[in-house]
C-alpha cells in the first residue's frame, strides 16, 4: 500500500494518506473529501545506495567532533548533549 502526500481543497488538510486503492480517488483523512491532489514528496533518506556502510576516518558526530573524540554513539549522535 503507497503512502501518498495530499492537499484537501474542501477542508485544508495537508499530510500523508495510506491508498489501499491506488488507482481510485485519495480520500481526505480530516474530512472524508475525495476532492484531494498529490504533492511531490521529499526522498526518503532510507533509499537508494548508501555512500558508505560504516562510518569512515572523515566523519563527524552532530556537534562536529570525530567519534572518539565526542564520547558519542557515532555520527549523527551526540547522546542529547546540546552545544
């Protein structure tokens, strides 16, 4: 089942809808209104092929210090530490 981003034009609503048909019409998930568009969504950062598969000798945490240096988890965490 496709996850769609929609806009309503009846009531506002803007956000993802799960299409268990497809090809029909997306209803509105606020109002139940079938007057509704698809919008272009942002890729998902899950697909296509990873760069790299395990973190290298050049990467950095989120607050910009190597992994050994930061005490973290590994890039992209610094353990709820705010800098």
């Amino acid at each position: 089942m496709p996850i769609y981003e929609i806009s309503c034009a009846a009531c506002g609503y803007s956000g993802e809808v799960i299409a268990f048909n497809p090809d029909g019409p997306l209803a509105c998930p606020s109002c139940g209104s079938t007057d509704t568009r698809k919008l272009m969504s942002a890729t998902s950062s899950m697909t296509g092929k990873a760069s790299q598969a395990f973190p290298g000798s050049g990467d950095t945490t989120c607050c910009g210090k190597r992994p050994s240096e930061a005490s973290c988890a590994g890039p992209g965490s610094c353990c709820g530490k705010t800098f």
